[in-house]
C-alpha cells in the first residue's frame, strides 16, 4: 500500500484507554478476529472498566478497530498482554506494534520488566507481532509450554506457550515510541 494511502488512513486513528460504554463494541471486535478466544460480554466490559489503565482501544473514524487488554501481575513486575484484536479493515498499518508501544509507555507499566503473553503454536500472526515488536524495542523474546492441552485444559484447547519478552528502561521505550 501507497504510504500517501497509508497516511490518509491512519490520519483518523486515535488510542486511549476504554471506557465501560465499550464493553459490547470491544466484544463485537473480539468476535470478528477469528482464532481470538471469545469472552463473555461481561468479561470485556470489566476490563475496560477495571483494567482500563492496561487497557487500549484504537479508533478509527470513531469506529473502534483495535484493542489489547492486559494487566499488570499482582506482585511482579511484569505486564501480561491477554488478547490483541485488530479489525480486517485496520490490519496492514502496524496497529498491533502501535498499540503495544501505546501500553508499555504508559506510567502505570513504568515498572514493568517484562512484558508476558500466551501464544498457541500455530498462532502465527501472534508470534509474528510478539517477535516484531521484541526486534524493535530490543527486548529478547523467550517462551516455554505454559497452559498444557491435557493438564489445564482437559484436551479442549491447544497448549498455550508463555512467551517473555525483556523490557528495556522506560527511557529506551520512549524511543521505540
């Protein structure tokens, strides 16, 4: 795609944290981005409620077209990215990277040493921004079986690998930004 294209697209695109009237739009998107695990409604709305400062929405032209929950670990530092959804019609302009760059800048994960997800193997737009953004802000990317098929899902879902990536200092975030 032409930058100029590119450019006229993303003029309109703005990331903040939601709110709680976002619940069922976030839940809709979530629904749309096909392998992602789908939630109850409820689920989403509590975390743009509670988990908002962990949270992002990305809008475009009003219509929001990306979101990534997470959290920080009780008594860790570290920030766990629990999903990362970008509409068909937003995919193609970096939204992952720009909303994962958006999060770990945010005071709230200035302590974060870590950033944390899970990925199944054959994810592979996930591994695909996870490793991308690691490249970029100069973090090593480690994973290792974590949610095990038989263990912890009773042979339901396929195994989860905990993927880790090394956060730099807040000051060196700054410039991936």
């Amino acid at each position: 795609m032409p930058k100029e294209k590119i450019k006229a697209r993303t003029r309109h695109l703005r990331l903040r944290k939601p709110t709680a009237a976002d619940g069922a739009d976030i839940w809709a998107l979530i629904r749309a981005c096909k392998p992602l695990d789908e939630n109850s409604m409820y689920a989403n709305l509590i975390q743009a409620d509670h988990f908002r400062d962990t949270c992002v929405v990305a809008e475009l032209n009003g219509e929001i077209v990306g979101w990534i929950s997470g959290h920080m670990i009780p008594a860790k530092e570290e920030l766990f990215v629990w999903q990362v959804a970008v509409n068909q019609k937003a995919r193609g302009l970096g939204l992952g990277k720009t909303m994962l760059r958006e999060l770990v800048n945010r005071d709230v994960c200035e302590a974060a040493t870590h950033l944390k997800t899970t990925i199944t193997r054959d994810n592979a737009a996930s591994w695909g921004l996870f490793r991308s953004f690691a490249r970029e802000i100069g973090g090593g990317l480690s994973d290792k079986p974590h949610f095990e098929r038989e263990t912890h899902f009773d042979g339901h879902h396929d195994t989860e690998h905990m993927v880790t990536i090394d956060l730099p200092e807040p000051s060196r975030l700054a410039l991936a930004a």
